[in-house]
C-alpha cells in the first residue's frame, strides 16, 4: 500500500499538491517520531532529466553541512536510475534527528527556488526507525 507523502510538520498535513504554475513544496516529510532510540531518515529524490549533475551537486553540499553535526551518523546518498537519488542517514535518538532538520542540509530543503529548479517532485523525507545495524565494514571495498 502506498501513501502520499506529507509536507514537513508534525505528519498530519494534507498530501502536496503543485501549484497553478507548476512549483511544489521542495520537500515532504512522512511518518512519525515514534519511542526514542536510532532513528534514520531516508529520503527519496527525482531529478529533473536535465538537473542530475545540479542533484549530485545538491547531495555534496548537504554532505558538507552534516560533516559538522554530532549527532548525525552514518549518512549515504546513493542513485537509484538516471534521476533517482536517496539519502539515507542515520541519528542517536530524536533529538539528533530533530538537530539535524534544523541545520544546514534542512536549510538547503527549504530553499525552495533551488529545489523547484531540480527536482521534478518535492524531496520525499520518510521518518524510520533503525532495527538493526552493523557498523563496521568486514569486507573490502572495490
């Protein structure tokens, strides 16, 4: 079963929906903060066909911003297809996670000139909850 996405809040707010001319929200957020513990983000991004070098450009400079923040953790963006992109980042409990969208990689989600020009969808952001994990590599990357 699929749900439509929400815009950033508490998780209650009506779907997205573009506007007359076509802009959308930049980003929404779904799911729920849930008991305290690790908590991710993962968060799914469509470029627009000609923007993929401006989505990877994108992904660098909230790579940057998180460089900086205690309590963000493991953080990966990864590519999906040609114009599908995710991060995937995880924090210590919901405190960290609710550091996190208030600094740097949040400030360039809610540039909203920005991400109307790249992205053919608003950033779906979905709230998790982390399990399980392994931390350390055991396997040689090639």
């Amino acid at each position: 079963m699929t749900t439509q996405p929400e815009p950033i809040g508490d998780g209650h707010e009506p779907p997205d929906r573009a506007a007359a001319d076509g802009r959308h929200s930049g980003v929404v957020m779904t799911g729920r903060d849930g008991d305290d513990g690790t908590k991710a983000f993962y968060i799914l991004v469509e470029a627009r066909p000609d923007k993929t070098d401006e989505v990877r450009a994108m992904l660098a400079d909230i790579l940057d911003c998180v460089q900086d923040e205690p309590a963000t953790g493991p953080w990966y963006a990864v590519q999906h297809s040609a114009t599908t992109f995710a991060i995937f980042e995880v924090f210590p409990d919901l405190a960290g996670r609710r550091a996190h969208v208030v600094g740097g990689g949040g400030d360039i989600f809610r540039d909203l000139e920005r991400m109307n020009d790249i992205l053919a969808a608003p950033a779906h952001v979905q709230k998790v909850d982390v399990l399980l994990s392994k931390q350390v590599f055991t396997a040689r990357l090639r």
